[in-house]
C-alpha cells in the first residue's frame, strides 16, 4: 500500500498569508494527486485533482504543484473562509490513502 | 447540479449491522463509480472501497473485506454499504462520494453519523 504523509501536522496563519502544506508519498504515484480542505462538520471539498489541476469553482488563491512523490499545496493571501483541515489523497491505485491532514488555524 | 444525498444518523449495538444509502441526482448515476469513506471523531479520512453502478462490480479496502457489502439499486440512482458485525470502533461519519476518473472524488455526500454503543 502507499502511504501518505503530510506536514505540518498543523499552522497558525493571519488573513493574507502565503501558506504552504506538504505532502509525500511511500513511492511515486503519477501525479494521481488531490487536495481536500474539510470544515468542522461538514464533508471534505475537493481542492485539486492531478497534483496540480484546479478543480471548478475553486478560488485560483488556491494551487497545487509537485511530482513523483513529494508534492504542496499553497493558499496565496489566505482569507478567513480557509480556515480549515488540509488532506491530500493519492489515487495512484488501490487502496486509496489519504494524509493525515493539516489543520490551519488563525494566529 | 450534481448532488449526493444520505441518510440519517444510526446508533446500533456492538454486533449489528447498519445499512447506509446514498441516493445521486444531476448527473448520469451509471457513468461514475460511487466510494465510500469514513471519518472516526476527530479522525482522519479513511477508504473503505467503491462500486461500478454499472456493472455492479466493487472493490473493498482489504481491512473491511468480509464485513462490508456495497450494493446499487439502479432504478433511484441509489447506492448502499452495509457493514456487519460492527464494533465500537466503527463509530463514524460515513460519506459516499463520486469519482471522477481512477479515483478523484470530486462530489461528497452530507455524511452519515453511525454510533455503535452497547
């Protein structure tokens, strides 16, 4: 199985902040990458898709980069609605894994 | 609009079973595989595995294989996971989602809140 693993496990930021979360992959998974921000309560969003593609709807503040098995997601001048817990998830095969998330919270 | 809707909230007995469905609408229900994954209380993202409503083929997370059964009911565009001999670790919210391509979950359902407790 591959493993994912993110840090910071969690941030504090103010409103405007560039923030950055990592995460790694056990061995390369083709960029079959995608980003999650869950808010207490409710489902997971999804973010990103393909490691770097913007999924519709999103805010383009968001964006994702990588390859292999290291990959990050930034929030450029984050706003008060990004407060919230980070997962990504490889779909590289079976079964699927998810990280342990990030929480970003307000300094 | 694309939409993934629950049930409710379960509390069963340690043993039992709980059936949860997930009814789609706003989009063609057989062209898209359905997943299912869990969040324990203050946990993290778990798989448990997905279904072709088409062919009704599934594919489970090896740790639930033998206690999960996921099922589709084509005629309401409705998707089920029944899981078994639950136990009080099994204690989460249970969200069906729809998976664009290999494995993207791009829709989620609400969540199912499920309580096993004696």
């Amino acid at each position: 199985d591959i493993q994912m693993t993110q840090s910071p496990s969690s941030l504090s930021a103010s409103v405007g902040d560039r923030v950055t979360i990592t995460c790694r992959a056990s061995q390369g998974i083709n960029n079959y990458l995608a980003w999650f921000q869950q808010k207490p309560g409710k489902a997971p969003k999804s973010l990103i898709f393909a490691a770097s593609s913007l999924e519709s709807g999103v805010p383009s503040r968001f964006s994702g980069s990588g390859s292999g098995t290291d990959f990050t997601l930034t929030i450029n001048s984050l706003q008060p609605e990004d407060f919230a817990t980070y997962y990504c998830q490889h779909y590289n095969t079976y079964p699927i894994n998810f990280g342990p998330g990030t929480k970003v919270d307000i300094k | 609009q694309v939409q993934l809707v629950q049930s409710g909230a379960e509390v069963k007995k340690p043993g039992a079973s709980v059936k949860v469905s997930c009814k789609a609408s706003g989009y063609s229900f057989i062209s898209y595989y359905i997943h299912w994954v869990r969040q324990a209380p203050g946990q993290g993202l778990e798989w448990m595995g997905w279904i072709n409503p088409n062919s009704g083929g599934t594919n489970y997370a090896q740790k639930f294989q033998g206690r999960v059964a996921m099922t589709t009911d084509t005629s309401i565009s409705t998707t089920y996971m029944e899981l078994s001999s639950l136990r009080s670790d099994d204690t989460a919210v249970y969200y069906c989602a729809r998976s664009r391509g290999v494995g993207f979950l791009d829709y989620w359902g609400q969540g199912a809140l499920v309580t096993v407790s004696s």
